[in-house]
C-alpha cells in the first residue's frame, strides 16, 4: 500500500527547501560554486531530513529523496561538493543503522556512478537548453535507481517493485521540478541583469558619443596643422621626428574614439543568411600574419556548410577582436585553437588560448563597459563584440584557468540553408 504521508513529506521537504533557497538566498553562479554557498547547506540539510524521515514500505524497507541533493550538488555546485555530501550520505547512513545498512554498499556503487556520469555532464549542462537538461537529469536519476532494485533483488523483495517504481516516479518528478525552478529563477536573473546592462551600456554609449565628437574637433585641427609642419623643408629633423611621434599617438587617440562612437551605433541592420563556415576560415586566414609575428601556432577545425543570419562585417569584427585578445594573451609558442561545429540547433564556434587565463571574477566583469585585463586596454572592443553578439541573438560563455588559458565558446543559432 502506498504510503502518502511519508512520500508528501519527501516531496515537501525537497521542494520547500528549494522555493526557500530561490526567494531568499539566491546566489551568483560564482558564488554557488562556492562550498559556503547557501544552495550547498541547504542541499545539506535536504539531504539529512529526506534520510531521517523516510518512506516507510515494508519492514525494514525504506526509500527516500536522497539522489535529488546529491545530484544538484554535481550539476550546479561541482564535482568536489558531489563527492563530498555523498560521503556524507553514506556516514550519515552508517550513523542511522538499522538492517538497510547494508545497502550502503549499493550507496558506493551509485555514488561512483553517478560521479563518472557527471563529471563529463557538468562542464557543459549550463549550456543546455531546459529540455536537455531534464534529460540529462533524468538520465542520471533512473540509471542511478538502478541500485534499490538489485538491493531488492538480493533480498527477495520483489513484490515490492511495483510500489518501489512509484516512488522513484515522485522523486523523479520531484527532481525536474527542482531543476525547473532553478534554471526558471536563473533565467529570469539573468534577463534581469541583461537588461540593467543595456540601460547602463545606452548611457554610457550616449555619453561616449557626446563626448567623442566634442574631443575629436580640436583633435583634427591639431593634427592639420602638425602635418602642415612636418611638411616644411626648413624644419630640423629632430623636431620632424617629434611630430611624426604627436601624430601616431594623436591616430592612436583616434582609434579609441571610434571605438567608443562604435558603442552608440545600431547593430541590427544589414543581416544575411551568412556561410559561418566560409567567414572563419577567412578570419583564421586573416589572423595567421599576426600570428607568425609572435611565434604562435594556430589549430582549426571548422565543419563545413554552416550558416547563421548576420552581418559579415561585424562577425568579422567579433573573432578578430576575441582571437586578438587570445594571441596578446598569450607568449611565444603558444597555441590559439578555433573550433567550429553544430549541436542540435546551435552553432558553436570555440576559442582556446593558452595564455594567463583569468580568476572567476575577472570573467564575470568580461564584457562590461571599460573593463580589460590588459594594461593598456580600455575594454570597449569586447564589449561592442558582446553588443554584436547579442544582436545576432548569439550568447558567450568563458572558461577559464589562471595559468593555463582561456575558452571562449560562442553559441549562434543553426539557421540551415534550404
């Protein structure tokens, strides 16, 4: 007989604990990877009270929700806070007794399981889609249930499959809903943060505009008139060299200029059903003479026959600016690896250097308006490939390691030619 109290207890305290984490203690992706993370001690504290309070079957017979923190802990906090609240489990277990003590060796077995399947699973599930990861989680959850069954198999408690399969369809059930509202709340964050960062980023354009064009009118008379002197034959040459120095720093000034009056342009105009595949190549093409410059090798593997709507122009623009960055990134013999490839309805394009690589917090500021990691960067050619990535309805994702380099991997979406 199924026991309702008992499974509507499960399901509440798992369920409760998330509502309570998502309206109260929300947390950056940063900072949740952290094992102070509030998500991390309530998961926790999920884990104890679904042990402590399970369903009752037969006998000695229990089952509980003890697989929705265990996965969480892997997907959205790591690896080593997986392994570390399954260790806890099974001590926790140990602590409990009883005669389904015994199953703890079945613990183990799951746990492992459940670490080599989401190891390879964590690095990429937040670049799945909702769909996807509910598959992914679901995948885990009934290959991981896969334990309670022999444990029943080995006991001789088969006439208790039925019922047993019914609780594992709440806890399942349980655990979408749990990812749902994460990856609900996460979405509804992050639009959120979009948005203040287009009001701020239409604010500074604007300003950026106004006072470019204000500084760039006596900026040209300036270097009119020191062409002029240049261009006199009576002048010595010392002070002809002086000049010539005045107008490489008044064009690099220029360059600046444009950059920011670059911020304040649309970028919606002019887009194309685009070869993606054609235009890398030529980019790579393109970044090969620079790289020869500073002894860097560069490693390609682009899939051909893929297209995006877009502008030529300014994709251009978006992978000289990232592969630049990469190759100032990084010292001689180093490696600048592009990779272009489809998954399901998106286009990846990854940019790995093997450069200094950057902390966690310097990747959450990439970007924003003024921010480089370079000692004479102003940061405004990233944030204007950000604005044109955006504008062609594209996301970026970074991976990155400090001495060990940097992944940039932009997601487009697959717009097959017919």
């Amino acid at each position: 007989m199924i026991n309702f109290p008992d499974l509507f207890n499960q399901v509440i305290m798992v369920l409760f604990l998330t509502l309570i984490y998502q309206l109260f203690f929300n947390e950056s992706e940063l900072q949740r990877r952290k094992l102070s993370s509030k998500l991390y001690i309530l998961l926790l504290l999920m884990l104890f009270l679904t042990l402590t309070f399970p369903i009752e079957i037969k006998g000695d017979i229990h089952y509980d929700f003890r697989l929705i923190p265990i996965i969480i802990s892997f997907i959205y906090i790591g690896v080593l806070p997986g392994l570390l609240i399954s260790a806890v489990l099974v001590f926790y277990r140990v602590y409990l007794g009883g005669a389904a003590i015994y199953s703890n060796l079945f613990d183990i077995i799951v746990i492992s399981l459940i670490a080599i399947l989401l190891v390879f699973l964590t690095k990429r599930y937040k670049l799945y889609t909702l769909r996807s990861k509910a598959f992914v989680v679901s995948f885990v959850f009934w290959v991981s249930s896969i334990n309670k069954i022999v444990y029943l198999y080995i006991n001789l408690h088969l006439e208790q499959l039925p019922l047993m399969i019914f609780y594992f369809t709440g806890a399942w059930i349980s655990l979408l809903l749990v990812v749902y509202i994460i990856d609900y709340v996460d979405q509804h964050l992050q639009i959120q943060l979009e948005l203040q960062q287009a009001d701020k980023l239409n604010v500074i354009s604007q300003l950026s505009a106004s006072v470019a064009h204000e500084i760039r009118n006596p900026m040209t008379t300036v270097q009119g008139f020191l062409q002029l002197m240049i261009s006199d034959p009576q002048l010595q040459q010392n002070y002809k060299d002086y000049i010539d120095i005045s107008l490489k720093e008044l064009n690099d000034a220029q360059s600046i200029i444009n950059d920011y009056l670059s911020l304040a342009k649309p970028h919606t105009e002019g887009f194309s059903n685009i070869n993606l595949s054609t235009e890398v190549k030529n980019v790579v093409s393109l970044i090969n003479s620079y790289t020869n410059i500073k002894n860097i090798r560069i490693e390609s593997s682009i899939q051909d026959s893929l297209y995006m709507n877009g502008n030529k122009v300014e994709l251009k623009q978006i992978l000289v600016n990232i592969m630049k960055n990469g190759i100032e990134a990084m010292e001689e013999n180093g490696l600048l690896t592009i990779r272009l490839y489809s998954k399901l309805e998106e286009i990846f394009i990854e940019i790995t250097d093997t450069g200094s690589g950057m902390t966690k917090e310097q990747v959450q500021k990439m970007g924003t308006p003024f921010y480089s990691t370079k000692e004479k960067g102003t940061g405004v050619g990233l944030t204007i490939s950000y604005q044109l990535i955006h504008a062609m309805k594209g996301k970026v994702e970074i991976d990155s390691e400090c001495g060990v380099g940097t992944k940039f991997t932009i997601r487009f979406p697959n717009n097959r030619r017919l």
